[in-house]
C-alpha cells in the first residue's frame, strides 16, 4: 500500500496523451529537486486516447504515481474532489495536465502550506501574473467569469484558477458537489478557511491537444455561483457570507448617512442661520464623518484579533474622505452627462449616479481603506 505523503499533487485528466507523460517527469523532478516527499495522482474520466495506458507504465518506474479512473458523473471538479478523497496526505495540490501551469511553482505553493495558510491560490490577475495565447474571446469570457466570482470573494483576485494548494482539513467534511470548471470557487465557499494567499503565475494556453470548456460549462458556473451564494446564507458562518454582511451593513450605513445630511442641513441653516450652500458643505461632512466612524466600529470591525488593517485610523479616515469627495464628483458627473447628454430625466440620472457611486465607495473602501 501506499506510505503517507507531505502533497498530493492531483492532475484531472481527459485525453492528454500528448502532455500526461511530459507532466509525470516534470513534477517528478520538481518534487525531489525540492525534496518534496510527494505523491502524484491522476484523476481520469475514461479518456479515450493513451492517457490511461502511458499512466500504467508509468507507475513502473514511479512509485508515488497512481491513477484513478472515474466511470460515472465525469467533469473536472468532480475529478478534483475525488482526488481529496483518495489523497494519502494532508497538503494537496491542482494542476492542469496540459503545462497551462508552471510545475516549477509547486515548492512555492507548499512552502505557503508549510508557513500555515489554508488556501493558495495561483493567479493570473494578480501583480506579476498574467495570461499567454488566449483568444479574445477566452479572455472576455474568464474576465466575465472571475468578476462573478469576486462579487463572492472581493478579497481574491483570481478565484476561478485551476492551480493552487491546500489543507486537507479545509475540504473535510465539506459538502462539495462541484460541477463544471469552478473547483476553486466551490473550496472558496463551502471549506473551512481562515488564510489564504495568491501567487503570481502566467497561464500559458495548451500547446497540445485542446480545451474541454463548453457552452454548457459556463452555464453550470453561473448556476454554482448561485448555489454557493445560497449555501452562504444557510450557513453563515463563512466568507461569503461575512461579504454580504459587509455589503449589507455598508449600504445601512450609506442610508443612515443621508438622514444625518439632510437633519444636519435643515439644522444648520434654520436654526444656525448659514446660507444654505455654506450648511450643505458642512452637513456633507459630517456625514462623511457619521459614516466613516460606523464603518470603522461596526462594518468592517474585525472580528479576528489576529487581523489588522494595513492603514491606521488617521489614514484610513483620510482615504474615506479621499474616496467620498471623489464619489460627489462622479455623482454630479453622471448627473450631468446622463441628463445633457442622453436626454435623461434628472431624477433618474441621480439615481443612476447614486448606484454607480456606491460601488465605487464600497469597492475602493474595501479594498483600500480597509484592506487587511
Ligand atoms: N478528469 C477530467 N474530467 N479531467 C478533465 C476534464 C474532465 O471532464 N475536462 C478537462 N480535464 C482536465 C484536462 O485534461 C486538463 O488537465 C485540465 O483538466 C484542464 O482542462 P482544459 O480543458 O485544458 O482547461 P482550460 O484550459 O480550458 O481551463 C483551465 O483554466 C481555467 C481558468 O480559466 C483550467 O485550469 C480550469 O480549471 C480553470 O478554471
């Protein structure tokens, strides 16, 4: 039988006979260059070219290699998820067969393990990452898939990738029922995670063979995204869930902010007797101020001690205000263009504006004033 391994590196695989025996050698020779004591296993949905068989004879020469063929239910992530359940260590690994990812990186993703993060994530969209050989029309469709996915995970730059590493205890016990591409997404959502950390990577599309990506594989995304949105909100106690909640309580906060305006201009020109242009700067900013002070204790409080924000509350205060000012100004832009321009009726170009400007408040603030 098999001894226990420090990683799993687990390859689905569909017809890769052309790649499969290229990828065995190079992650072989990654693995003990890096000494690495690791174990490679191979998922298969019955491919119908020589990826079993170059497999099987392969296993001759290497030991820690083995091969899984799947009968029922085939598809890529259910491939991965049947490699957790058959893996003999407690660090895996994802790699695509065809060399759309660097093997080399692998010692990288399990020095990250090894450090105690639970999740790695190689990425294309991070500094230093990028994407080689991909049709127009590729990059439009995984721009559209990933921005998907970021309105679950803000915090990922690329949660839709095929390459990346993790604990085994994030995926035990999880009730993963993945389907199409979008493995990582499914971990993302119904693991257990407390840390995860990117890597930049270039993809570089297949030289051999060709992608199994179908019409049908995109809709299957759009349904997960939405079954995992659901799952968040059964099951609170997530990420996904913590976004939504901070979502929630930034857009109360955005309300609460417009009743203090408006109390705070009547105040202060009724009763102060300002004019009432003077009033309105003033009333803007306080609340700029009531905002800025229930986001900072209430929305994004941190509910791990261990955390903290890369900004102090001066700073973070100073980039609020940054990002509010910058919002009127879009606010009244669109107004204008909308109204002027496209013959708009002005109540609904503001309203417009409003909705744009709150994205751009709640984005940049998320990710800027109160990035982690
Ligand atoms: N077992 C199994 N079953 N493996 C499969 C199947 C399947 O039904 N379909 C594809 N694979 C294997 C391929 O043999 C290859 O090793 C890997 O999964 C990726 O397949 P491709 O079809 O080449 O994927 P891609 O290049 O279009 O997509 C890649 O990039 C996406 C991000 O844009 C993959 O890495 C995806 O996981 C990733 O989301």
């Amino acid at each position: 039988m098999y001894s226990n391994y420090e990683l799993t590196v687990i390859i689905p695989t569909f017809n890769e006979e052309v790649n499969i025996a290229r990828m065995i050698e190079a992650v072989n020779s990654t693995l003990s260059l890096n000494k690495i004591h690791g174990e490679i296993l191979i998922v298969d949905d019955e491919s119908r070219d020589k990826t079993i068989k170059i497999v099987e004879e392969l296993m001759l020469k290497y030991n820690n290699l083995r091969i899984i063929v799947r009968h029922t239910d085939h598809g890529l992530s259910q491939s991965v998820v049947e490699g957790f359940r058959q893996a003999n260590s407690n660090a895996f690994m994802v790699i695509d067969a065809d060399f759309s990812h660097p093997p080399e990186l692998i010692p990288l993703f399990y020095e990250e393990i090894k450090k105690g993060t639970d999740i790695v994530i190689g990425s294309r969209y991070t500094r230093g990452g990028g994407i080689k050989q991909w049709p127009l029309k590729r990059r439009i469709l995984s721009l559209g898939a990933t921005g998907l996915g970021r309105i679950l995970f803000p915090e990922i730059t690329d949660p839709v990738s095929g390459f990346f590493a993790l604990k085994k205890k994030v995926v035990s016990g999880a009730q993963l029922h993945p389907r199409g591409y979008k493995i990582l997404m499914e971990v993302l959502g119904k693991g257990k995670w407390n840390s995860v950390v990117e890597i930049p990577f270039t993809f570089t599309d297949r030289e051999n063979g060709e992608s199994k990506l179908t019409f049908c594989i995109i809709t299957d995304y759009v349904k997960q995204i939405s079954n995992i949105a659901k799952y968040s909100l059964v099951f609170r106690n997530n990420h996904v869930w913590n976004e939504w909640e901070k979502l929630g309580k930034f857009c109360f906060v955005g309300l609460s902010g417009v009743l203090v305006n408006v109390g705070s201009l009547y105040l202060f020109t009724e009763y102060i007797g300002l004019y009432y242009i003077i009033s309105s700067l003033v009333a803007i900013e306080i609340s700029i101020l009531s905002n800025f002070f229930l986001n900072d204790y209430w929305t994004f409080k941190l509910k791990d001690k261990a955390n903290k924000y890369t900004q102090n509350r001066f700073k973070r205060f100073f980039s609020f205000q940054c990002i509010s000012i910058v919002g009127l100004i879009i606010n009244i832009g669109v107004l204008y263009f909308l109204t002027d321009f496209f013959g708009i009726y002005y109540l609904v170009s503001n309203l417009i504006g409003i909705v744009i400007v709150f994205f751009w408040n709640y984005l940049m603030n998320r990710h800027v004033t109160w990035k982690l």
